[in-house]
C-alpha cells in the first residue's frame, strides 16, 4: 500500500514524540532514582545525628563504650529509638526485648560486597581510636562520620554506609507507586500527541492537496485554475507561484491560439489570391498574359517572404538563429542596409539623412550580417510605411559605453498605445501601416530577438518628424 504524504508526516510525529517520551521517562526514572534515594540518605543522616545524641548520652551515664560491646542490642534500641513513632518502631522494639533480632541486625567485621540494604546494618560505631565497637567495620574509605564527645573530647564516630537500594517497604511502595504514576503519565502523554499529531498531519498537508489537485487540473488544460493564497509561509508562497504560473501558462496559451490563428490568416490570403487566380486561368477568366504572370510571381513572393520571416523567428525563438561575432565597426551593417535599400528609397521619394558621429576605434562585438538583416528590416519597414516623398533620418552616437542608433521616419505615425506591442509578432496597428504595403507583422519581432542576441535594447516610441522611432543601445566592446 502507497503511503501518501499525510501518513508519513504522521508518522514522523509519532516516531519523534515516542522517542522523546521515551528518553524523558528515562531521565525522570534515573533523576527520580537518584534524587529519593538522596532524599533517604538524607533523613537518614538526621536519624543518625539523632543516634550520636543518644550516644552521648550513653557514654556520660557509662563512661565507656563497653556496654554496647557486650550487648549490641542496647545499640539496636538506640538505634530503634530514632525511628519516628509508628507501627514499625514498635515491632522492633518487641523483637528486641523478646530477643528475637536475627543475627543480620547486629552486623560485624568487614564490609560485605552485597551490604544489606537495611539501615540496622549499615549503622557502624567506631571508638576514638577508630577501632569497630558496632557493626561493619568500614576500614580506609572515606565516610562522613559524626564526631561523639564527652567533655569536650572526642570519645567515638558514628556513621552509615551509603544506602544504594531502598529496603524499607514504604519507601518500596511510594517508588513503585512513582514509576507506575510516571508510565502512566509517558503512556497518556504519547496518546494524546498521537491523537493531535493526526489532525495536525492532515491539516499541513491539506494545501499541497489542494496544490496537487489544481496540478492536475491545470496538466489537463484548465489554465483558469487558481488556489487561494493564505499566510505568507512557504505553503502561501508555493501557491502564489503556482498562481503566476498559471497566469504565464494560460497567457501562453492564448498567444498561441492567435499565433496560430495569425499564421493562418496571414498564410490563407496569398493563398486565396493564388488559387482564385489560377482557377480564373483555368476557367478563361483571364488571359494568360505578363500582367497575370507577375501578379502571380508577387504573390508567391509574398508567400515565400512570409514563410522565410516564420522561419527566421522561430530560430531566433529557440535560440538556434546562429551569431558569427567578430569586432566590428558600427556603421559597417547600417551603410550596407542603406546601399541595398537604395532603390526603393528612389521608388518612394524618401530624403535620406545619415548622421555617423562615433570615434574612429569603436567597435562591437557583433555579428555584422544579423546587424546588416536588422538595419535592412527596420529600413524596409520605415520605406513602406511613410508616406511617399517622406523623410527618413539615420542617427548613430556613442554614449558611455554603448552604441545608440535611432531610426526616425515621417507621417504617418502610431499612436502611443500600440507602441508597447509593435514588436510582438504578427501585431499590426489599425492604420495605413497594414496588409495592404505587404507587411505580415513579423519583421520587428525578428528585429527585437536580434538585438537581444547582442545584449541589446530595442525600444519604439513617436518619432518627432511624425512618424516612428527606433532606438537601438548595442553595448560597446571592452
């Protein structure tokens, strides 16, 4: 079975907090330990401050510890007599007086590897030589020892080995009562993050559902798909991605539904004029006369200038459209643009001003005959779309470090809000700049991936003789 994104966040939780639980109950179990196990010492360090009391009293009414050699039980009821008032007090006292202490209660010699958890056995008395008078002799190691005196000197040291088990059946019963209190707590504690951790899961994953539908949605077509963006973490982010890139696609698919739809338009009418005119020869309509034939030719021209200009822009568009870059002068391209536009400069009866005001060591990285197609196609554009006998003005500057050419032509213009868009292909402005002068709309397309494959910038705006211009800035070589 297919784990979805939902169940693995799930049981990312539930491994993270079960881990965690489980190492916070091992430290509270060992903190837990070490601390109760500290606090027994601890009262048992009061018992024993009691004890020394006891036992100097003792020693006052005796003199010596000899009585409590001789009978180790007199040690035992002091001992006893330390504990608090209770059920357990009284029962030792009555084994002690009925002489019923186990031989464990009254300890000596050395100390046992397995010394006995219980406090009788762990009390030792030491005389003021440090010589055992009462239980396990403790030897060389170090033990905190209560100094017993009697007229200000010292007659004798009280002390207890350390206890490292609990014995007593209370102390058993609340450590129990503890740990079983402290499972309980690591048990709920896991469920209850275990029931929140599935609900949280499913509520972080719900916008990459939402995200995964609309992807789908928008794989099949529908580029209207859009997620509400909410928050501004990375989820909100993602979807406001997501957005514009379904804006980009679906701005896409429009422009290539008119692409398409311009192509066929464009391609339909050379057409149509080809076919109604050979059908006209077929049917006699027309004679097959040099007017015809040239009518004929222009149209096929027409055709083949078209389907060359597609050609060109969809090299350009996929970056396949080739760039020789040598360095090379920056009129070169622009005077040979003008000497192959001459004759239709003198069918037209433009005016021709050229103005080529640069330094004599300037020169561009470029690649001279995509700059001599760039300069030839905005040339042909500014021939026929002036007016006849118009005026057309070539203007090349230096400027920091690049190179500008402005191209003006006269009347007649574009209006300002079509000049944002003359570079988009197969775009024509509602004016006598149209069919009509045999353009299709794809030469300053072509002209604009140019200049951008020179790092260039290429910019329209209303020309000051009336007409259009263009700006080119081609960066300078270092």
């Amino acid at each position: 079975m297919k784990l979805t994104l939902h169940y693995k966040l799930f049981a990312a939780f539930l491994t993270a907090i079960l881990i965690v639980v489980v190492y916070m109950s091992l430290v509270m179990q060992w903190s837990f330990d070490r601390g109760f196990l500290n606090y027994v010492n601890t009262v048992e360090q009061e018992q024993l401050n009691k004890i020394a009391t006891d036992l100097e009293s003792f020693y006052r009414e005796y003199g010596s510890w000899k009585q409590l050699s001789a009978d180790p039980r007199k040690m035992l009821l002091i001992i006893v007599a330390s504990f608090p008032e209770g059920s357990m007090k009284e029962r030792f006292l009555k084994r002690i007086r009925e002489e019923k202490i186990r031989s464990k209660y009254i300890p000596s010699g050395p100390v046992p590897e397995d010394l006995p958890p219980h406090f009788f056995p762990r009390v030792f008395l030491l005389d003021r030589q440090k010589q055992t008078v009462y239980g396990f002799d403790p030897g060389n190691g170090r033990q905190d020892l209560i100094e017993l005196t009697y007229q200000n000197s010292v007659v004798g040291y009280l002390g207890a080995h350390a206890a490292k088990d609990l014995s007593n059946s209370h102390q058993l019963v609340f450590a129990r009562q503890q740990k079983l209190a402290l499972v309980l707590v690591a048990v709920a504690g896991f469920l209850l993050a275990a029931g929140l951790s599935l609900p949280l899961a499913y509520r972080m994953t719900k916008p990459l559902r939402r995200l995964a539908k609309a992807t789908r949605d928008l794989s099949s077509g529908r580029y209207d798909t859009r997620i509400d963006i909410s928050g501004g973490d990375e989820f909100g982010q993602l979807a406001q991605d997501f957005n514009n890139l379904a804006v980009t696609l679906d701005k896409n698919q429009q422009a290539r539904s008119q692409w398409i739809a311009d192509i066929s338009h464009e391609l339909r009418t050379p057409l149509s004029i080809l076919r109604g005119k050979i059908e006209a020869l077929e049917d006699g309509v027309y004679s097959p006369t040099r007017e015809t034939f040239t009518a004929l030719h222009q149209e096929a021209v027409h055709l083949g200038t078209l389907v060359d200009d597609l050609y060109q822009l969809s090299l350009s568009d996929i970056g396949a459209m080739s760039y020789h870059r040598v360095q090379v002068r920056p009129c070169w391209a622009l005077e040979e643009a003008v000497a192959l536009m001459q004759p239709q400069l003198d069918q037209k009866k433009h005016t021709l001003e050229t103005d080529c005001d640069i330094d004599d060591d300037a020169s561009v990285f470029a690649d001279n005959e995509r700059l001599k197609q760039l300069f030839t196609n905005l040339l042909a554009n500014s021939i026929r779309y002036t007016d006849e006998g118009g005026r057309i003005t070539l203007k090349v500057r230096q400027e920091k470090a690049a190179i500008l050419y402005d191209i003006q032509d006269s009347a007649p213009g574009v209006n300002e809000n079509h000049l944002p868009r003359l570079f988009e292909r197969l775009y024509r402005v509602d004016s006598s700049r149209s069919r009509n002068l045999g353009g299709a709309g794809l030469g300053l397309s072509i002209c604009s991936n140019i200049v951008k494959g020179h790092g260039g910038v290429i910019e329209a705006k209303p020309s000051p003789l009336g007409g259009l211009w263009i700006s080119i800035s081609l960066p300078l070589s270092e």
